[in-house]
C-alpha cells in the first residue's frame, strides 16, 4: 500500500521541485484570502458608506474585471519570459493593490477603493494565469486537473482564513443600523465612516506585507522551467486554433458561468441569512454577525470538499464529478429559493461544497489537449473570471427591487441567478464527458488541425 500512495504522489507532483511547489501553492492561498475577504465587503461598503446593494455590488464588479482586463497581457508576459517573472509580476501588483488602500482611506470616498480593488485583481490575474498552468504542467499528464484540484485545495483554505479576518473587521466596525446611518448628521457620519474605513482596510495591509515576503523569496529561489512550454506561434494564430476547439470555447462559456454563481451565491449569504434572523427578533448587528458565522461554515465546507473530490479523482472521472455536484448545486439552490426559513440557509451553505471541485475541474477540461498554446488558453481562461462581475450586479438589481413572488422575499428569488448559471455548468460536465468517454474520437483536434492548415 505505501509503495502504491509514493507512486501517486510522484504522478501527482515531482517530489524534486517540492520546494517550487510549496511555493506555488502558498500563491494559491494568496488569492483565494483576498477573493474572500473581499466578498463580504460588499455588505460592509454598503453600510459604511450609506450606498445601496447595486453601488455596492461595484465591489466585485472592480475586482472581477481588474482578472478581465490583466489575463491576455499576463499571458503574453510569460510567452515572452517565463512562469516564474509571470509569478512575480502577479505578487508585485498584488502588494501595489494593497498599498493603494492607505490613500484611499485618507480620500475617504468610495470609489478610490474600487481602483485599489482593480489594481490588486490584475496582480491576481497576472498569479493565476501563471500558476495554474504551472501546476498544471509539474507532473504526469494523466493526474494534471487532479493535481490542479490538489493545489486549488490550499486556495479553499487560503479563503478560511480571509473569511476569519472578515469576521474580525465586522465585529470591530460601528454596529449601528443601516437606518440610523442614513439619518445621521454628516459630521458624525463621518467620523463613523473614518473609524470604519481604518478597521476595513487592516486585512489588506496584513496580506501584502505577507505577498511582498513570497515575492522576495521566489525572485531568489531558482524554479523549474523544463516544463515551460516555449511558441513561437503569433498570439492570433494561438487563439483562432483556440476557438476552433469545442472543449476549450465552451469551458470558457463554463467558467465565466461558474464564477458569477460562486460571486453571487458569496457576496449576498450575509444579506440572505441577516434577512432571516432579523426576523426572527435579532438585531441588525447580531443577525450580521451570525449570518457570517454561517459564511464561515460554507468556506469551511468549500474547504474540505475540495480535498475530498481530489481523492475521490482517483476512481471518478473529473467531468462526471462536474456534473453530478452542479446537480447537487442546483438543487440546494432551489431549497434556497422556496425555504424562508433557515432551512435555505442550509441550503446555501450545502451550495459551496458542490462549488469546490468546479473551477480547477473545467480549468483542467479546457486544457485537455492544448498542448503548446496552453498560456493563452489560461489567459482565456482567466478572462472568464469577468463572470463574477457580470452576474452579481443582476442579483443586487433583483434584491433592491423589493419584489414578491408566491411570497419569497427578493433576496430568495434573487438566487435564480446563480440557478441558471449552474445549469451551464452542469451541461459543460455532461458534454465533456460524452466527449472524452462515450464519443472519444476528438473532434477539436481535427478541427484545430485544419485551422493551422
């Protein structure tokens, strides 16, 4: 038995590049602490600065397209070098983002931290086209999307700890109600606004220091580059054989599906579950707080789902686990529309553990078979995380509505958001496996065959 689990860990990772890999996935876990410190903010900018869900909502708007905007560029970066100067241009403008939060407090306005937020996120695009086909790549073939799960595992965790220190910020800022800020006189408001604002941006100084220290320690460390696959393809011939391959077009439509269902199911289970034990006597502040206990429970999950379905690709095939927990996701959604109770809390939070496998999962799918035009198809990739802007504002439009339907609440109904972009989700799984199991003649070579042609 233990001469079979060294032979997986060998097909998992080169165990002579452990250091590397140690490395990498600690970059891992870098960005999923700032993804998810920075998803409750959106209820925590809407009270300190008196706006409402939809101004608020601008939040992950910044954030998702600062991945949008930086992924072609990253990966044209690290054509020209390599994965490593992509790695460490990724941890400087990460660390930049974070230092623009100290002049965006002194301004004291709200719209200076979205250019923090966007300036950080391209440090982040800049990471993630880089480091996960990095991981990718540092191993056997076979075991690539388990490994990538195995490394996006850290990452989950990464999110516990940034939920934690989100908790921290919350029990520390004004509890005053939302309705008692508005009608606030402005000089205290914003003596508030000033208190709140030195507490909010905390995380972030924390985090970059820690970003800085990795960058330092990478930029001396001597990494692996014999899997850096080298082109010298121009990037426009790399994306026409691209789009001419049908695993990879559609795994983008996937990803930029997924993550506005994983932005919006996290941006808005505070406001979800404050609804909830508001109504049942608590106060704004209390309901607050609890509400992000039960956000903690949901990364928790998330957390260890993630390193459950990596062993469980031992035995499954990735695009058939894919699609069974998008079922599962899309079930517990359905419990979060029609339950007004706790039980849709419950619900919400079953949803982050479905959510664990799927981005690695369709990260791996769409680059079965890319071979020497991998770093472009990450950079598409990665442009696929605009998904988390474009959906979230729906979600906040539908909950400011106030709308009733059968008797849900707006924030219930709100949720078919994040419904209908699972069932892309679900689609991709099932599509992808009749491809690769039931029909495994590969039609996108043929097709990107003849595109080079």
């Amino acid at each position: 038995m233990e001469k079979t689990n060294n032979s997986l860990l060998s097909q998992l990772f080169d165990t002579k590049n452990l250091s590397a890999l140690i490395l990498l996935t600690a970059c891992f876990a870098l960005w999923g602490f700032a993804n998810n410190v920075t998803t409750p903010m959106v209820n925590l900018f809407s009270r300190v600065f008196r706006i409402n869900n939809f101004e608020a909502s601008l939040v992950p708007v910044a954030f998702n397209l600062g991945y949008f905007c930086m992924a072609f560029p990253a990966a044209l970066f690290i054509q020209r070098l390599n994965y490593k100067w992509g790695v460490v241009a990724g941890l400087g403008l990460y660390a930049l983002g974070t230092l623009l939060f100290f002049p965006a407090r002194w301004i004291g306005d709200f719209y200076p931290f979205l250019g923090a937020y966007f300036t950080l996120t391209c440090g982040l695009s800049f990471l993630e086209t880089s480091c996960n086909p990095y991981i990718y790549s540092l191993g056997d073939p076979k075991t690539a999307i388990q490994r990538l799960n195995g490394a996006q595992a850290f990452n989950a965790l990464g999110s516990v700890i940034g939920i934690l220190f989100a908790i921290e910020v919350q029990s520390r800022l004004s509890q005053l109600s939302m309705e008692i800020r508005q009608i606030l006189p402005l000089k205290q408001f914003n003596i508030l606004k000033d208190h709140d604002l030195s507490v909010l941006i905390q995380p972030y100084i924390f985090i970059g220091a820690v970003v800085l220290l990795i960058m330092v320690v990478i930029i001396l460390k001597k990494m692996p580059t014999d899997t850096d696959i080298t082109t010298t393809k121009k990037a426009t011939t790399t994306l026409r054989n691209l789009l001419c391959r049908r695993s990879f077009r559609d795994g983008v439509v996937a990803q930029f599906c997924y993550i506005g269902a994983q932005v919006a199911c996290w941006s808005y289970i505070i406001q979800y579950g404050a609804r909830i034990f508001i109504e049942e006597g608590m106060t704004e502040g209390e309901a607050g707080i609890l509400a992000q206990k039960y956000n903690i429970a949901a990364m928790i999950l998330f957390a260890c789902s993630r390193f459950i379905c990596t062993w469980l690709m031992r035995w499954f095939s990735p695009s058939r686990m894919l699609s069974t927990m998008g079922i599962i996701a899309m079930s517990a959604l359905i419990g979060t529309i029609i339950f007004t109770d706790r039980n849709g809390l419950y619900c919400l939070v079953l949803v982050s553990g479905c959510l664990s496998l799927m981005f690695p999962t369709i990260f791996g799918l769409a680059l079965t078979g890319v071979g020497e035009d991998i770093k472009i198809a990450s950079a598409g990739l990665i442009m696929a995380i605009l998904g988390g802007s474009f959906f979230p504002p729906i979600q906040a439009i539908i909950i400011d509505s106030g709308i009733t339907i059968c008797g849900l609440p707006s924030t219930n109904i709100s949720f078919i958001v994040p419904l209908a972009c699972m069932s892309l989700v679900v689609l991709y799984g099932h599509t992808s496996y009749v491809r690769n199991h039931i029909r495994p003649d590969d039609v996108d070579d043929k097709l990107s065959t003849q595109a080079k042609e």
